[in-house]
C-alpha cells in the first residue's frame, strides 16, 4: 500500500496540522505493516502557481519552466499510485494555504483524474481513501455562528469527492487561538479521534 502524506502549513515543528497528519499516517501505517509513504511538505517546496508560462508550455512553446512542470507531473503520478492520502492543512483566511491550492491545480486535470460525461463530471481517483489533518484558530464547525464562513475543509472535501475519493475522514482541531485550555482539549480530541481509525 501507498501513502501519500502532504503537508502545507508555514509553521514547521509549531503546526498543529503537521503534528496531526504525522499521527495520522503513523496509526495508517501500524495498520498496514510495509506500508510506502510519499511525503511532500508543499510549504517548503511548492509548486509555482499556474501562469500563461505555463499554459505556453503545455502547448508546445518553449519556455523555462521545465523543473516546475516536472515537479507537476510528479504529483500527479504520485496521487494516481496511492491507496491513502492524507492532507495536513491549516485554515488560513477562511481556505486552504495556495501551496496546497498550487498542488491541486497540477493534479485536477480533466482526462486525468476527472472528465466530463452526458451527466456531468465523473472523478477518475476510485477506490482510495483520504484524511484531513485539519487545524484553525476559530470555531468553524456545523453549527457555529461562523459556519457559513468555513471554505477550508468544504472544498476539500468537495474537490475529493469531484475526483472521486468519496467519503474522507476529517480530524480536526479548532479554536486553537481562543485560550490554552481550549488547544489542549481540541489537540487531545484530534489524537483520540486518530487512534480510533480501524480502516
């Protein structure tokens, strides 16, 4: 089995998403011994965001960005041969950090992993599964005054299922920035809710 790992918050050793999505694949892989892990840390190294650059590029046109669109298509290979992916990702701004955004503009590719059918879009990535190792300061949950406010899990979760990875696990640690107290008890519930994976 193949696990690919990403990572894209800028805080390093002090990110809570990290530190989850680290457990997060360390209890998948206690769960399926041998396991390979793929690990890409998109805030060190991220993809350049799409550009007329590469639009050119893609048609043909010579251009400079050879080390990028190798990079790109390394992602997407690398999604495509994976059973697992799992997706640390802290809320910044109400969304996704853009290298995480960069990393999904390479792998949402229409013919490659979705295409269009007489009845709508039809995702292509079958029969994998996928985790959110998400963090945020606030309180964005169902239910929460600040509910219609949250494009962060929403869209990852909407973007999965498009590709067809239906159905993802979300662990999540939020309000993080109230108090000392609530971090705590929101980091303890994310690490109970880790160790209770069977799957």
């Amino acid at each position: 089995m193949q696990i690919l790992h990403l990572d894209s918050s800028i805080l390093g050793a002090a990110s809570v998403s990290r530190m989850l999505s680290s457990n997060i694949v360390a209890h998948l892989v206690a769960l399926h011994p041998g396991s390979t892990v793929i690990y890409r840390d998109l805030a060190r190294d991220p993809a350049l965001h799409l550009s007329s650059e590469h639009l050119a590029a893609w048609q043909g046109k010579d251009g400079l960005l050879t080390e990028d669109l190798v990079k790109g298509s390394a992602y997407l290979e690398e999604l495509q041969e994976s059973q697992i992916v799992v997706i640390g990702t802290p809320m910044y701004n109400l969304t996704i950090p853009t290298p995480l955004k960069a990393w999904i503009d390479r792998i949402a590719l229409v013919g490659k992993t979705f295409h269009y059918t007489a009845n709508g879009p039809e995702g292509l990535l079958k029969n994998k599964q996928a985790y959110i190792a998400s963090s945020r300061g606030g309180m964005y949950s169902p239910g929460s005054p600040a509910a219609p406010l949250e494009h962060q899990e929403s869209y990852l979760i909407g973007l999965l299922g498009f590709l067809g990875i239906k159905h993802p696990t979300v662990i999540r640690a939020e309000g993080l920035a109230i108090n000392a107290q609530a971090k705590d008890a929101a980091i303890n519930q994310a690490l109970e809710d880790i160790a209770a994976i069977n799957a």
